[in-house]
C-alpha cells in the first residue's frame, strides 16, 4: 500500500475525478491528493472522492506550491506548457503521466526525459481514451501476419462534456492546426486542406462527415505493427440519436487490412463503445496507468522510462476492467 499520495494535477476535472473514482473503488486506502489551480474545488472533489486532499497548485514554482510534501506519483489532466509538473516529478523521482499534449507538442517532454532518463518512468499518455483504442487494435492484429492499412475513427456526440481543459485540447488539435500526421505507403505524410477531410461510418451505418487527428496511438501503432497506412479521423454526432441509445455515447471504430497467418488476405472491423461518452474509459486507463507505475497491481513499480500507455497496460487484466467499467467490444 501506497503510504505517499497521487498527485492528481487538475484531478478537479471530469477526466481527473474519473480517474480518481477508479482508484479509490479499487484501492479504498490509496491516498490521493487533488491538485488544481482552484483550491475550493479541488477541495470539494476531494470530499467527494474520499480519503483524498486537496493543495493548490502554483506551475510556475518548483515544487508547485507543495513543499517538501512527499507524493508517489504525478498525474496531469491538462497541457501544461511549462512542463513543470514533469520537472517536479524528476527531482522527487517519481513516475509521471500526461495525457493532452498532442504528437507535435511532445518535444518539450521527450528533451526532459532525455536530460534525466533515469530519473522517473515518464509516460506520454495522449492516446485516445488511454488504451481503449490501442489495446484492442493490437488483440485484433493477432489475426493477421501482416498489416498493411489500420483505419481509425472516433464517434463523439456534441453533448460529450469534456470540461475546459478538454475542450481546449480537441480545439488546438482539430481547429488550430495546418497540418495533420499520418503514415502511407510507408512514408510519414502530413494531411493538410481538402486532405483533411473524411468520412467515418459509425456503428449503426450512418456515414459522418469527419476531420484528421493524430493522437499518439498513430505512430505508436504504426511502429508496433509496421503497418505501411495508418491514420485517425474523428467525427462529432449531433443529437441524441446514438447507436447505444444514450446522448452521449462514445465509438472507436477499428478497421484493419492484411493478411492472415496463411497468407489470404483478410479485412477486419470491430467497434469499442461506451455508452456515457469518452470520459468513463479515459479516467479508467489513466488509473490503470497508475497503477502499473506504482506497483498497486501487485508488480514491482516501473522503472525509469519513455513509455506509451499501452507498452504498460496487461491486456488480460485491461479488458476486465474494460468490461467492468462498462466498455463493450463488438465485431462489426
């Protein structure tokens, strides 16, 4: 058992309680400590939480306003541009985990690790829902014996709360941007003006007009499988209309193309849904995360390293929780 608090940083959020929920409805006696720039409600979220504090956070201080306080690890909901939280979890040498800045905002992180790679298991953790799109991608390569398209694609609905910090995310990822990553024909490509648009059939046939994104899962994908086309786009329903009957509901749709152990080409195409939207399973696999960093699956902690969330995640156990966080799988 934990004896130093979590840091969740921005742990006030809806994605930040999510992930606090889970972890104290798994490990009751964990102490946590909501962090955020608003110490009434951090406050407030930590009465809620349970066996948890709250503390202001100060990003341009070095030891964030906390002192000599003690914590065990250090999780971020937000982009922070001043990679403090990063430089606070190095000095006390204690695992880190973000999970907002996109693939083209990560040098600031990667140069921290590489000055100090042995100070902390720091993980880039901007995939989408943390793992929920990853993990199942890589069950269902095991079918083939090589992979040359993986085709992407996220179902949101508009009434999907994601909070300010979220909000300001997907719009820097998906307004603000010229240029969009992808992979074809085994060539690094960036997607840009009319190339940015798609099509995204959800679940239930109807086809939506969708824009490029490229969270982590892209090149983390493409690296792990040698796929020689990868790429991600991302469309927003509108209405209550959804195919779980909720206003909310969230799709990952998994398109994947190759051939399969006895060379016949194979097509697959299975959907990971949720029916309360994106949060539920983000929160989830960020507390898994946690977990996995310090030790509370009953492992030894992870050592120093650069990791994606997945590289840490078990997926026997990822998919237990999955399911019993309400996460369904379907072959499409």
């Amino acid at each position: 058992m934990l004896q130093d608090p979590i840091l969740l940083i921005g742990g006030a959020g809806i994605v930040g309680r999510q992930t606090a929920r889970w972890l104290r409805a798994a490990h009751p006696d964990v102490p946590l400590l909501i962090g955020g720039r608003d110490l009434a409600r951090a406050e407030e979220a930590a009465t809620e939480i349970g066996n948890a504090e709250a503390a202001k956070i100060d990003l341009t201080a070095a030891d964030l306003g906390l002192g000599a306080r003690p914590v065990a690890a250090v999780a971020i909901f937000f982009t922070d541009t001043t990679i403090a939280a990063l430089r606070f979890a190095q000095a006390r040498g204690v695992p880190y985990i973000s999970i907002s800045p996109a693939i083209h905002e990560v040098g600031p992180e990667v140069a921290a690790y590489m000055h100090k790679p042995g100070a902390a298991a720091v993980v880039l953790g901007t995939e989408w829902l943390v793992g929920a799109t990853t993990i199942p991608t890589l069950e269902f390569a095991k079918a083939f014996a090589r992979i040359d398209t993986i085709r992407l694609g996220a179902v949101l609905s508009e009434r999907d709360e994601t909070g300010p910090a979220g909000f300001d995310d997907l719009e820097r990822q998906t307004q603000t941007l010229p240029a969009i990553q992808a992979r074809r024909n085994d060539t690094w490509v960036w997607r840009s003006g009319e190339d940015l648009k798609a099509e995204l059939q959800a679940i239930d046939g109807t086809t939506l007009p969708a824009m490029a994104l490229s969270p982590h899962d892209v090149v983390a994908l493409a690296t792990e499988t040698r796929a020689s086309n990868v790429e991600f786009n991302l469309a927003i329903r509108g209405g209550a209309d959804h195919a779980c009957g909720e206003p909310m509901s969230s799709e990952i749709i998994i398109e994947l193309a190759g051939e399969d152990h006895s060379g016949r080409p194979l097509r697959t195409r299975h959907a990971v849904i949720h029916p309360q939207g994106q949060m539920p399973l983000t929160g989830l696999g960020v507390a898994l995360v946690l977990e996995r960093l310090t030790g509370l699956d009953g492992k030894p902690a992870t050592p120093p390293g650069l990791y994606f969330p997945y590289q840490l995640l078990e997926p026997t156990n990822y998919f237990v929780r999955f399911e019993q966080a309400g996460g369904v799988v379907m072959t499409l």
